[in-house]
C-alpha cells in the first residue's frame, strides 16, 4: 500500500496518541523525536511491503511463463507466492 508522506505522519501521531491515552508508552524523548521514529517505522514497513510485492509479481511472471500459464488463477496464485515469500523474510502481512 502506498501511503503519502502526510498520510504517514497522521497515521504516526494517531497511533502515538493512542498509546499516551491508554497508558502503554511513557516518552523518554521529546514528542518530535518518538513521531519521527514512528514515522519511520511505518515507512519501513511499507517499503518492505512494496518490495515484497514486487518480488511476488515478478516471480508469479516467471512461474506463468514457465507453465504456459493455462488454468492459473493469477490472484490466488500471487496470494500465494506472496504468502511464502512473506513467511520466509518473516514479514507478518
């Protein structure tokens, strides 16, 4: 999923506000300096993502043309590779 910068930082600071309101997070550093670390995170993780995706398809292209690609299912196919290459890289989907 592609997300915009600012998109990014509003999704860092709900989730920041969420975790002073129920109390699971004590800062122990300026609030600018935890919602950059947030922000970075989320944006890590998005580009793992993105790669992921764009391994899966290319393997799903190679797979195709290796079969011939008659009676896949394409999207049930690229779940698929998807969820194994995520499994081996360990990325929780």
């Amino acid at each position: 999923m592609r997300l915009k910068d600012e998109q990014i930082a509003r999704l860092a600071e709900k989730v920041l506000g969420d975790l002073e309101r129920a109390q699971l997070a004590e800062q122990k550093q300026a609030r600018g300096t935890v919602l950059a670390a947030i922000r970075s995170a989320i944006a890590a993780d998005l580009k793992q993502e993105e790669n992921l995706e764009r391994d899966a398809e290319a393997l799903l292209e190679q797979t195709l043309k290796a079969t011939g690609g008659e009676g896949i299912d394409r999207h049930k196919m690229l779940r698929m590779i998807k969820e194994k290459l995520a499994k081996e890289r360990k990325i929780v989907l």
